[in-house]
C-alpha cells in the first residue's frame, strides 16, 4: 500500500496550520460541531492536494494533528494516524469547484431540520447573505439506497457535490450540511452564520405563524445578496480575528 | 439487616471506576442531568451485580462515591452512604436485559414533552440513529396508581423495564427517560443524544408546520438506523474522547 | 424617621447568613434572576422579621450586605444601605403566610409568557409538582390602575398575596413571579423549578400542537403531585446541595 | 485630505472612556452582540462630537481604541485606525435627536424576526417597557433600492433616523436594530432588555396560539409604560452595576 502513498504538494506555513487548527476550535466554540465534524483547507501551493486533521474532536485539534491528503483522500502523511471516514466530502468538492479553498462539515443542530422537511433555508440578515443564492439538499438514500449516512467513499462525495453545485452551503438530510468558501475564514464565518441564521429562521417562521408560507418574510432578497456578502468576505473578516483571538488566548500557537 | 448484605462481586479496575465517575460529570456537563439523575455500569466480572455512586449530584462524583449493588439493588459496601431512591431503575433493568452494560436516568428537559403527548421521538439525524428502533412511554399510574413518580422499589422497575422491551431508550411520563447501551460509553452517547435530537425535533416539528403529522419529516429511517448506529458505538467514541479528555482536566483521575 | 426603626429579633447564626447570601448567587447561576430579582427568609428566631439583601444585584450578594426588616418592610439595621423597592412582596406574604419561611421574586424569562396569556403552568415532571396546585396570576391593574407595575407599597403586596392564596408560586403580569416555601432551600428549589417547568411546557405545548388545549398534557395530577412534592422536599435537597458546594467554590463563606 | 479632519471637543474623563469601552464589551457578554454591532456616546462636553471604538469586535475593545467623530461621522484622530462603516447610524441620530446621548446598533438574533414579518414587539414585562412606545421598522430598500444592507453613508443614516424618530428602538430589516437613550447606561439597557423581550415574546405569541392575533397578550400597557421606564433609567442601573462590576473583574479598566 505504501505505493500508493501520494507526494507531498510541499510544506505549508506553520502559521496556516496553525489557522487551520484554530478554525477547528472557533467551530466547536460557536456550537457548529461538537464532537464531530471537520474543516479542511485546499494546499496553498498545491490545488491538488488538501490538509485536515486526523480523527479527532475538533475542540482538541492542534497543528500537528494535521494531515495531507491528495483530493481522492488518499493521505501522503499518515504516520500511523487515522482519518475522517468522511474526507471524500472535502476531496471530491475540492475537485468539483476549483474557487473552493475550504470546506467545513457539520452537524450543525438548528440546521438540521431545513434537510429533513421541505422549507428551504433563506437569509434572515446580512451576515447569512450567502444563503439567498440557494441551499440544495442531498439525500444520500435516491442514489445509494440504505447506508450509514456518512460519505465514506469517492463516488457519495462525488454525488454530494453535484448537489452542491456552485452554492456555497448544502444540506445533507438526516446527517448535517457543508459549508465551503474562497479561504478558511469565509468558510468558517459560512459555517457558523448558517447555524445562527437557522436559528433565526425558526423563530421568523414562528412569528410569520406558518411553516410553509414563506412569502411573507422579508428577507434579504436577491438583489441585495450579492452585495452584502462582498461585505462579509472583507469587513465580516472582523468575526475570524476576534475568534482566532480566543483560541489564541487558550493555546500557544 | 447485615445479613442481607450481598458479597462483592469483587474489586474493580481503577479506571473503569474512574470512568464511570466521569460520565456523571460528562452528563452534567453536557446538560443531560442537573442535580438529579444517574448513571450505572454492571460489574465487569460479575454480571449480577453494578455500581453505581452514592445519592449525590452528578457534577460532584467521584470514583470514592461508587458502591456496588446486587440486581435486586441491595448495596454490597454502603458502609454509612446514601443510595439514590430510584437504583431499582438500574438493577431491574440489568437483570432483564443482559445485554445491557451502562444505564443513564435522566430528566433531560428536551425530552420530557415526548413522554407527556403522543408524538413520537424519532432519529432526526445519524448520531440518535438508535431512536430509529423506537422510543416507548412508561407511565407509573397505568400499574400503580397515584405515586411520587419515582421508581423506587423493584416492582415498578421491573414494570419500567418492561415497557422498555429490547429497546434502547425509553420514556418516562411526567418524569424523564432511560438511555441503556452495551457498553458505559455507548449509554452516556445515546442518553446525550437523547437530549440532541429532541431539541432537533421539536423545531423539525415546529418547521413542518405540524404537531402530529411526522410523516412528512425525512428522518433515519429503518434500513439506516442498523447501520448508522455501527458507527455510533465504533468511530462515535470519538465524542467520548472528547467528553473524557475534559473532565480530566478538572479532576485527577 | 429614628423612632420608627424597628428593634431586631436578635442575631442570626453566620452559616445561615451565608446560605440566604448564596441563594441570591444560586438564582443567578441558575438564571432565575439577572440583575434583578430577590430572596428572603424569614428570621428563624423572630416570625415578625425577614432577611433580605440591601438593593443589589443578586450575583454580587454577600453575608454583609443583609438587611433585616420587620413585616412592614421598615429596616432595622439599614445603616444607610438602600432597600429593594420590591420588599412589601416579602413581607407580606410572610404576614399573610405563616407556613412560608422563604420568599423568592424574579423575571425568569420562560415564566413571563405565562401572566400574560390564559394559559395554566402545570407540573411537566416530579421536581415542579408544587405547579399541579395552581398557579394564580395577580394583574396589579387591576386594583391599582396604571403603576409602575412595581409592588413597591404595603397596599400592592397585601392584594399580591391575596391573590396567592395558599399557593406556592404566583404569577405577576407584565412582571414576574414569586415563589415561596417552608425553608429557604425549597423556596430556591421551587423558583428554579418554575422556570425549568416552563421551558419544558412551552416545547410540550408546541408539540402538543396547541397554545390552548392542554387536555392532551399527561402532566403530573392532582393525585400525584402531593406525593411528589414530598420527595422534592427532602431527597430534593440534593440539588441545593450541589448549588451551594458551587457557590462555596467562589467564595468564602 | 487631512484639511478635513474635524476639530476635537476636548479632552474626556478617562473613566467615562472606561465605561464607553465597557458597554461594548457588556453587549457581547450579554449576548447582545457578536463579532459586530458597536455603541457610542455623545461627547460629553461637546455635543457635535460623539465617541465610538475603532473598527473592532466588541468583546476586544479597550479605551485606547476610541476615536472621536463629528456628527457627519468624519474621525478627529483616526490616526491610521479604521472607522466602522456604518458609524453614519450614530452620527445622524445624535443629529436627529437632541435627547439622545448614547446609541447601540446590534444584530441580536431574537430581535431580527420582528424586522422581517409584521408583529410589532410589544413590551412583555417592566424591563421592557420603553418598548411599548412602539417599535419602527426601517427597510433600506425603500429609498435605496438594493444595497449591501449597511447604513454605510450620510443619506442612509438620515433616513434611518427618520424612521426611528421619537422611538428608543428601531428595526432594520434583514439587518439588525438600534436602540438609544438618554445615558450610555440607558442606552446598554435597552440593547440588552430588547434582546430579552424578544425572547420572552417569541415564547408568549406561541403560547398565545397565535402569530398575529397580538390583542391576547396583556403587556405593559401605554399608562404603565411611562411610570415603568423611569424605575428602569435609575432604580434600573442595578443591571450596570452588576456588568460593569463583571467587566472590571476581567480587565483593569
């Protein structure tokens, strides 16, 4: 098997994985993973190639849990170390959408109903304007039948990529939803506005007096979207610093 | 009395002992029990007898506070301690189902509307796959009439431990659940869980704009939840890691 | 003003003291209270004087800060500290209530919705069965028209404990609540569990599929509730136990 | 440029930037705010200046990192530091009203659905009761067509302070709120007591069975209101007293 081991795509700055491992514990403190779910980011020299950590709690995540994969998840850096039985999420989006540079998997709770009933999720606020362009839905079962629900091979992160198509969040039924972004920041800040926002959805539904009816709530509409998420990618990086700030104050790196 | 008084089934490992103390704080901490609740593990030797702490809050147990029962949920080594009125939960359950190794009661606040209507709790995403099974309601007035809702001798454990059949989660009316599994961390997973997946469900509920009408909810279904519930018990441990790691770095055991 | 001091019932043993200062912390941690809200005990020498905290907010409370008034909430020992305008509800519910050694008043979030809407609290589960007695809501409208909805007179706490009755918690709309009890632990336990009680029925409520008919509610009944309370009183301690070795933890007394 | 940049109106007390420095970090403590949102007070001694934080998450803000403006919102000693692009909604209120001495703007989850569906927020208890002088809604897409949301410039911040006119707080669609009063304190308190009503009220519509029939609820009315507020802008500041002890317990300042 040590064949089949794929290269490198070369070192990576200590102060990138050392974001990387901090995104992990910015995600479990907002309370969009607990002691599941990951984050990934794509090699910043290497597009081939993508960095994640091994098996872990994200809340304990440290640089040197980091591992290289190329983007059929085959790990260059194992050592002995074993993987996310769902990295096909991140290497086949990785593959299926060359502006992704990171990818968090989650099972975000008040997410997780929008993927089991048919109400889709819209963008409550400015912050959460990534969600007006559309938030598809994969069911594992239309095309793999019954299974554990994990995308635990090639082709299931293939199909949920193709579902994903060029959004930036999708919902996987009974199981959680992706987030992704053009860096770790945007993909993270996605990550957790998509689980406030889903917050705030429940309770706007609620107070609209209809679950189904969304007609009547003014959302951020698609004209506005646009405009407010170039906001988000730049002055939103205000969220990331005061995050990484925290972690910051709890490791060393 | 000394007379009854049951024989040892014999020493235990320090660290299971620990462990068992840690998944009281862990379920406090993870907001499953307050001042009430408890968790118990049958002897690893001996399948006649469990242990399970003195009458004392989950977050302040410690492995000293443990004391072994017999099934009949006589104390082995009381020696001056309290026993929680409600062990009979335990032993009753221990003695019904030998499969059964850890048992969690509880009165997780998100849970107890499902024991007081006719909505049934169902596995809203791959984590609560074991909910899948089914989730029975014991009610103590059915057998015995108007009590203090406790099950506080044998027969009402043996009635509770009835309702629950082979499943793996059971209701309780007007009081709480039962979370039972076949190994300590398994039982602490589905008793935390429990908790997750009802407050999933409720806003899943609320989002389909129906109370009663769940079959327009796409939950695990039955070909799933055998296999989601695997992995579970296998790479799901993962959150014990977790859960473990954290309470040790409050205590020294 | 000099004359009309009241003279004291005497000294109060420090330890007790210092459990009516951690009742005002315990509310706190437990967000029953914020800024606002307070606890009393009677002074267990003198039936015709209550204790009570200078006007403060209740996380900041210590032994030092207590005041001791008489029934018709003249102080004895303000030694220039500001009372609670609120203090005639403590004092006259202990003139009207000589069961009652303990008075708790708070804006617990979850309890407001329900002195503002013809819906009845009930007991959702064993530790609340002092709701299956009845929860009266007093409306100070209506005998004192518009006010500052405070019960900042001898007038309004004599119709605020009128409207109580021999209950042991009451609803103040547009307010808050009052819970009361034969010491100061169970008044605590009782205030803590109204709220915990009313998240659980707003969710039961919700998946009940009705704001209006509670038929469909198996809470705890009439029958059972005495019997439950009994327990809630005694093992029910438990709970104060851990609150108060939470407290102790923090502070030195 | 720099021929532009406003003359200061003098020196401030260093503890009244401590307090202006707190109240930030008050709002994220309480919830209020996240990684944005900002308040501002008038300047003191001269009131065509107001002060506010560098652009900065909340909960990171220390007095250094406060500039002053004028009302056009043009820095007087930016000195390299960023300004929030929408510090327009502070400097045209300050201009709109006279009265106001400090503002918060904040997207608190709770708040946002009642900018987004036509229930108007109704003040659930005394705490709120600035609220039942009514609540606008400001929709910059009215005047403005499709934007990024922000009140990124003069015009918008006019024609939000338009809307809010005599009102404490006001609503920005798909956006967030502002809430402003007489004293910074004041202003903290309404940010903090509209996030709470928001709560409570999302619960008391759902107990009330309905989403729009509001005439149900029996909330603070329009008499109690004014006698109510008063009791909150002095006997209330016990609330700043608590966070602002819990602010200085952290830093020392």
């Amino acid at each position: 098997m040590s064949d089949n081991v794929p290269k490198s795509g070369g070192p990576v700055a200590p102060e990138l994985m050392a974001d990387l491992a901090a995104a992990s514990r910015i995600l479990a403190a907002q309370g969009v993973v607990d002691g599941f779910g990951h984050v990934s980011m794509r090699h910043p020299k290497a597009p081939e190639r993508y960095l994640m950590a091994r098996s872990l709690a994200p809340a304990l995540v440290t640089p040197a849990d980091i591992i290289e994969y190329d983007l059929d998840s085959n790990a260059c850096n194992a050592n002995g170390r074993s993987s996310f039985l769902e990295r096909f999420i991140h290497g086949e989006i990785y593959k299926a959408r060359p502006d992704v540079m990171a990818v968090v998997h989650s099972h975000s709770p008040s997410v997780i109903p929008f993927g089991l009933v048919g109400v889709p999720m819209r963008a409550m606020f400015h912050n959460a304007a990534f969600l007006a362009f559309g938030v598809p839905t994969f069911d594992i079962r239309e095309k793999f039948g019954a299974t554990d629900l994990l995308v635990s091979n090639g082709p299931k992160g293939v199909a949920l990529a193709q579902v994903m198509g060029k959004k930036d969040v999708a919902l996987m039924r009974a199981h959680g939803s992706v987030a992704c972004g053009p860096t770790l920041q945007t993909a993270v800040f996605r990550a957790v506005y998509t689980e406030v926002n889903a917050r705030i959805q429940h309770w706007t539904i609620a107070l609209a007096g209809s679950g189904t009816d969304a007609t009547r709530i003014a959302a951020v509409d698609e004209d506005e979207a646009p405009l407010a998420d170039v906001i988000n990618r730049t002055a939103g990086m205000r969220a990331w610093d005061l995050w990484r700030t925290q972690v910051r104050a709890q490791v060393g790196w």
